[in-house]
C-alpha cells in the first residue's frame, strides 16, 4: 500500500528493468554510451515511461553542482520571430531535463543590470543572438558554455554558431527581382551593427552588381515602422532615377516601405516592388501580401539548443545553416516601363 502512494524511485525502475541503480543513472543522465548497451538504455528508458518515474532534479543538481538552466539571450522581443526561438531551444531543452530563462537585451542601451548575483553561478550554458552580443559581456556570459546564432562563425566568440542560410535568402531576392527585369534597387538596410546584416547588404551587393547596368542605393533605417517609414520616403525622393525595387532588411522594415510608398502616391507592385525577410505574421496583413524571405524560428531555436547540449556533452555540434524559402506574393512584379 505505501509503495502505491509513493513517487516511484530509481530502485523501482532498477529492479523493473532488471539493471543496477547506477546504470538507471547513466541512462537518464544520457551518459550511458559506451558503459551500457543501446538495448539496456533502451529498457531503462522504458521502465522509467511504464512506472512514470522522473528524477528529483533539485537533488541530482545539489550533488553535480549544476542547475539544468541555459540563459538565451535576445536583442528585443518586439517580433514573434525571436518568440518562435524562444518556443524551439525550449522545446528541446525540456526534453532534456533543462529550463530556459529569456533575457531580452534593451537594442542599442545594453542589460540594465546582471540578471543573476552571478551567472556563472546560477547557468550551464548561454544560447545568444549576435544582436545581442554586447549583453554577453555585461552578464559574463562569454565565460560560460555559449552557442552563438546568426554569428559570423569565423569571429564567433561561442564554442559553436547556428546560422540560418541568409546569404541564399538574399541570392533567392535578387534573382527574383532581376529575373522581373528590375535594375534600380533601394536597400532598406537595418541601422545594426551586427553580422546578419552585414551579410546581407554584401549578398546584395554582390549578387545584383554582378549584372550590368544595375545601381544599388542604400538607406539606413532603425528597425521600427515609422523609422523605415522616413528613410525610405527620404530615398525615394531623392534626386535622380527612382529605383523600381525596395530590398528590406526584415518585414517591419517593409511595412514602413509601404507607407512611404502610399504617401508619394506609389502603387505597390505596379509603381515599385517590395520585399522583406522573414515572413512574420504581418507579412500576410498588410496589402499586397509581402514578398518575403522565410525563416523557422522554431527550428532555429532547436537546432541552437541542441548545439548548445552537444557542446555542454563534450560533443560536436551538428554543422551546416538552415535552409531559407522565398515566398513570391502580391508586393514584387516587372518594373513599369521607363
């Protein structure tokens, strides 16, 4: 009757499947490789799902001196976009017995202040955004285990980088606009040092002045509606031949291409095309729907996350960016005749 009302321990899931209490520890402390057989971890496993066992993890983490806590750290929480990171690292992370806290970095001030008395102390692991990379410093974070996304992985200052592809998301842009017959660009280029953008501006710069008679034109806008509002009504009023394609550095930026478009009384398409990167909620609110980039959020997060694992195991990440798609909408056609 007692063992009926007791939560099942790691004895019950031993003497179920028929191993020792230190191998049971292996297994769900996923360190059984090499000590025990894939068909013994595999009924540990088992044994602990049919007896519902789950390891006092307060008590595991007194005895290794480790909380099962990673910080990831983000520019903003202005876009769904790093909400969906946010959903994927999580994801994986509780399936590994790890809790993820969310540090938003205020973009351009820094962190207000440590988040913890000392993060060294309170986390295993940081999972960062290089927008957010000057946090890093302020928690200490670069000292502890650290996985960077979207980082240049030849400067990262990580033990790993995840990258989504999006020097093929940008190559994808081009082509399509140049394909449309466009020659005259304007770059809504997001006003933040960081190497996403970077490469994004150079992809551009690249891929369209590799055909003649092509003209790129950048305008620096921060990454906000009315802000990319101004700059790109500045632009298109400049002297000059007015360029037939804006290239947006992410979909906010679009939107406020689009409202400085309608008050010069440019029709979008037929006057000049429109696209983003990113395919955020909005890019399918707003009309016509955008021309945009898309990226998972959600499988960047996991793939961020389980990189950041294999680094606190001592393993090798998984390498390789994630794919990006265009997806052609309502806001791109061939320019109007000259």
């Amino acid at each position: 009757m007692a063992r009926a009302s007791t939560r099942p321990t790691s004895r019950d899931v031993a003497e179920a499947a028929g191993v020792s209490q230190a191998a049971v520890s292996l297994v769900l402390g996923e360190k059984w490789r090499g000590r025990v057989s894939a068909a013994t971890a595999e009924r540990v496993r088992e044994a602990a799902r049919t007896l519902g066992y789950r390891p006092n993890l307060a008590a595991r983490n007194l005895r290794l001196g480790r909380t099962r806590t990673v910080l990831l750290v983000v520019p903003a929480l202005t876009t769904e976009f790093f909400a969906g990171v946010y959903t994927g690292a999580a994801r994986v992370a509780a399936a590994h017995g790890f809790g993820v806290v969310l540090y938003p970095s205020p973009e351009g001030i820094g962190p207000a202040r440590d988040p913890f008395a000392s993060a060294q102390a309170a986390l295993d692991g940081v999972l960062a955004s290089s927008m957010a990379a000057d946090a890093l410093t302020a928690i200490r974070g670069d000292q502890l285990p650290l996985v960077m996304l979207d980082s240049d992985p030849d400067g990262s200052l990580g033990a790993a980088t995840v990258n989504l592809d999006i020097t093929d998301g940008v190559r994808q842009v081009a082509e399509h606009l140049l394909g449309l017959g466009h020659r005259r660009f304007l770059h809504l280029a997001a006003d933040v040092a960081s190497w996403t953008f970077e490469i994004r501006a150079r992809e551009l710069a690249s891929r369209v002045g590799a055909v003649p008679g092509t003209t790129v034109r950048t305008a620096p806008a921060p990454i906000s509606i009315e802000g990319a509002r101004a700059a790109a009504e500045a632009a298109l009023s400049a002297p000059g031949p007015r360029p037939t394609a804006i290239v947006c550095d992410d979909d906010k930026l679009a939107a406020g291409a689009y409202k400085a478009a309608r008050r010069l009384g440019l029709r979008i398409p037929d006057d000049i095309s429109v696209t983003g990167l990113d395919d955020l909620a909005l890019a399918t609110a707003i009309d016509p729907e955008l021309t945009t980039v898309r990226l998972d959020a959600e499988l960047f997060g996991e793939r961020g996350m389980q990189a950041l694992l294999a680094v606190l195991e001592g393993r090798a990440p998984a390498r390789g960016d994630i794919p990006v798609e265009l997806v052609v909408r309502g806001s791109t056609a061939p320019p109007a005749v000259a």
